[in-house]
C-alpha cells in the first residue's frame, strides 16, 4: 500500500481521521484544497482517497468524476466521500458520482476505520476480540 489520500478542510475533523488512520499504522497525506490534492494524486497514486464534499476551492463532487476519469476510472483508487451532508439524496448522488463509500460526520470511529480497511484489503477478513470473522 502507499498512503491514504485526505482532502479535508475542516482541520479538526482532519486531525480526527490521521489519528484514527495512524493507530492502524495507514499513512495519510492531508490536503485542505481539493486541486492540491488532486495533484498529488495525479504525481503520486494513493491507494485510497478520502474526500470532503464542501472544499474551499472546488466542488467535491466534481472533484470526484475528474479524478476517477484522470486515474483510470474503474482501475482508479477508491473514492470515499468523507462529509457533513447526510440523507439518502447525499448517499445516492456520492455513489451517481463515483464514490465507492459514503461516510456521515460525525461517525464512530470504528467503524470508519473498519470501512477504510475493507476498501484497502477487500479480500482480507480479520476477526475481531470475540473470534468473529469481519470485513
């Protein structure tokens, strides 16, 4: 693997998910602009990319569809969109849009985390404490 992609620009919510991410040992690159991020993405491919929809710079959503069709689009990493807009109209348009995931803030860190390990190790089952096996 070679890092997990963040663009976010709310900074706690950014410190929130590189802790969560650092715990399991997941290298994070964190871009507060989306064309910063892109870039890097376009330079160096991430495995994974984490993105808000509300940036400051560029709508997310777009942002998306660029960089699916500019890594390869279905040969592109996952995208996972990472933001404050909740319902069913938020999740069906992320998914319309290409993501691979839809995530509401605030979410039980946990759980995010065992979404990010699915996305980076889709043919890997971990069991957890009580001997259960999980994606």
């Amino acid at each position: 693997m070679s890092y997990i992609l963040l663009i976010e620009d709310n900074q706690e919510n950014a410190d929130m998910m590189m802790r969560i991410l650092s715990s399991a040992d997941l290298e994070v690159r964190h871009f507060i602009r989306g064309l910063e991020g892109a870039q890097c993405a376009r330079k160096s491919r991430p495995s994974l990319i984490l993105m808000d929809f509300d940036l400051p710079d560029v709508d997310g959503r777009t942002l998306v569809l660029v960089l699916k069709k500019q890594l390869g689009d279905t040969k592109a990493p996952p995208i996972v969109a990472v933001t404050a807009r909740t319902g069913d109209t938020e999740k069906r348009l992320a998914e319309k849009f290409g993501c691979a995931a839809f995530v509401s803030k605030p979410f039980i860190p946990e759980d995010f985390l065992r979404l990010v390990n699915h996305l980076l190790y889709p043919n890997t089952i971990k069991e957890d404490n009580q001997g259960t096996a999980q994606n």
